[in-house]
C-alpha cells in the first residue's frame, strides 16, 4: 500500500510540474524599467483616490468627509520627526513621484516653507471628469487630506492653484 501511494504522490507531482511548466513557458515575462513601475504606482494611487471618491458621493458624502476620513487614517510625516523639514521632504517626494511632477522650495525657516509644484495629476482629466470626480474634486480632497494631517502636528497648510502651478504654505503654529 505504502509503494502504491509513494508511486502515486510521485506521479502526480511528476504530471504537476510539468503542467505548469508547460503554462508557464507560454508567457514571456519581462521586467519593465524603474521609471514605468513608478509611474504606474502613481497613477493607481490616485486612480483609488477617484474610487474613493466617487464612492464616497455614491453613498451621500462629500469630498471633504472622505478627505477626513483619509487624513485621519495616516500621517504625512514619520511620528518622530514632524519638522518643517519633514514636511516639505514628503511634498518633494510625493510631487516628484509623477513623471511630470515639478517641485521648488522657495523660502524656509524652522516655523514656515514656502513651496511650488506644477499639476502633473491634471493629465489624467484632461478628457473630463475620471469616475465622475473632476479635477477640483481630486484636489480639494488631495489637499484637503493634507491640511487635516498637518494640523495634527502643529502645522497649517495652505494653499493657491494658478493656472498649472500650485504654491504652498506650511507654518508651525505650536
């Protein structure tokens, strides 16, 4: 008995692997560069930020309820360092994570920042709304989330859109 199913368990593992050999080998797999990657994680994360969205309207709320929703889910900073400095590092990174994205630091002081940055997001509703969110939607909830984080730290955040460009303001306040 125990031969029968030693001769069993081998063959089926023997069938297995070459099932799946063989499925396998039908599709190239290739590993695309850096740069495509971070684009496509970029434009997912606010393609979930649409979803949520829309989701949101769908069951009666707005996009400020999201936005706090989210805002107080996370941080903007790592917990132990919630310095100017830190703000403005998580601006950069997150501005610069897009393949258009801009970002400029124009003063800063241990209390205030003052930055800008273009609207690299814009791109994905040059064709309309994305979801039913429209681009002022996207951004009152981007930044919205944003203010709601920093104000747990101690800081306000303010900002302008002219055109293309966005200017931002942080300020200690505690």
């Amino acid at each position: 008995m125990k031969i029968i199913f030693l001769i069993t368990s081998a063959l089926f593992l023997l069938l297995s692997t070459n099932g799946i050999q063989a499925q396998t080998s039908q599709t190239q797999l290739t590993n695309r560069p850096i740069e495509y990657k971070l684009s496509y994680s970029t434009w997912r994360v606010d393609y979930y930020i649409c979803t949520g969205i829309a989701f949101a309207k769908s069951n009666g709320m707005t996009v400020n309820d999201f936005a706090e929703f989210v805002g107080n889910k996370h941080s903007i900073t790592n917990p132990k360092d919630t310095s100017i400095s830190a703000v403005i590092k998580t601006f950069h990174m997150v501005m610069t994570t897009y393949p258009e994205g801009k970002f400029e630091l124009l003063s800063e002081s241990d209390s205030s920042a003052t930055m800008r940055w273009n609207r690299p997001y814009s791109s994905y509703f040059k064709n309309g709304a994305v979801l039913g969110v429209s681009i002022e939607e996207f951004e009152n909830y981007l930044y919205g989330h944003v203010g709601i984080m920093t104000k747990r730290i101690g800081i306000d955040f303010n900002y302008d859109i002219k055109g293309d460009i966005v200017l931002g303001t942080i300020v200690r306040y505690r």
